[in-house]
C-alpha cells in the first residue's frame, strides 16, 4: 500500500477549513488537526511499503472514532512533490511555490498549542534491511538524530501539553488513551 503524494490524492481526502469548524465543540481547544513527525525510510518517497500508514491507521480509526473529523498535516501527503520515480515528473512552478509556502508553515503546525502532534520515533522491524530494493543509501539514523524530526519535535514541546505531543514510538495498539511520551492509546 504505497502513500500517494499530495497531486495524487483525490479531491475528498482533503478536509477543508469549513468542516474542521462544524466539527469543532466547545470543549475543543481551536480545530482538530493531527499533526506527523517521522522519519522518511528514503530519499523520494517516505513509505515505500505503507508500512507506517498501516502502523496509524488504528490511531486515525481511534482519534475519529472517540474524536470526530481531524484534519491532518501529513508532509509527503499535505505538501506538493515531485514524483517518487527517479525519472517521473517534477513539481511545476505553480506546485513549487506552493511547496515552499507549505514548508515555510509547517513549524507553525508543529508549534502551536492546539494541534496534536503525532511522533513516530521507531520504524517498522525489518528497517533498513527489508527497504533495500527502495534505497541506494539507507537513512539508518534514529528520528532524535534526523534534522527534521528533532526540529519537529523540539517545536512541538514549545508550546503544548504533554497531552498535545504523543511518542507513537511507544504504542502498542492494546489501549485506548494516548499521554505523551509514555505512547499508551
């Protein structure tokens, strides 16, 4: 199950801003977006076996379920890309500055005190080894030792609870509420 990029995706994947505020409730702090942090396992494509979409969809299933509607910033699906093939299509000019006014704004996804960030700190078993028919390099580096996922998660420790950033590092599926960094749903 290979993750579609943001050009891919039909147009009722996306949640819009209307929706969010139908859904919000008086309890709600601000709208319910969900935010990812995780590692890419390669350079083109962030999950090349949908392994880590099949590790969240329980966790989307729960937060939908106990929650309602969420939006959700998820990069590789939220940010135009250029395709996952090496000899497929870049990103046009229009995708492109689009692409970059997204990355300019994601810290603020992160950061701010109403959005829920979801760290998925470990990778599937098997990872590097099982992806080497994806990768030429592998990327083998811890999240807390990658660029982007310790900014993620620095950013996200800014301004929230503990209840707002939640290590799904930790979660093994078997409870139904999550706290920060122990990882227990």
């Amino acid at each position: 199950m290979r993750r579609a990029t943001r050009q891919e995706l039909p147009r009722e994947a996306f949640v819009n801003v209307d929706q969010l505020r139908s859904a919000t409730r008086i309890q709600d702090e601000g709208l319910r977006i969900l935010v990812l942090s995780y590692g890419w396992m390669t350079r083109s494509h962030p999950d090349p076996l949908g392994e880590n979409l099949q590790r969240l969809a329980g966790v989307f299933a729960l937060f939908s379920r106990t929650l309602g509607i969420h939006g959700v910033f998820w990069d590789f699906a939220s940010l135009m890309q250029h395709s996952a093939e090496p000899d497929g299509p870049r990103r046009t000019d229009e995708e492109e500055k689009l692409f970059q006014a997204g990355l300019a704004a994601s810290s603020d996804f992160y950061a701010h005190p109403n959005t829920t960030v979801l760290r998925l700190t470990t990778f599937p078993s098997g990872y590097p080894e099982k992806y080497s028919d994806h990768i030429s390099t592998s990327n083998s580096a811890e999240y807390f030792d990658r660029g982007w996922c310790y900014s993620e998660h620095c950013w996200s420790s800014l301004t929230k609870s503990v209840s707002k950033s939640l290590d799904l590092g930790h979660y093994s599926g078997n409870r139904t509420r999550l706290y920060g960094d122990n990882g227990v749903l």
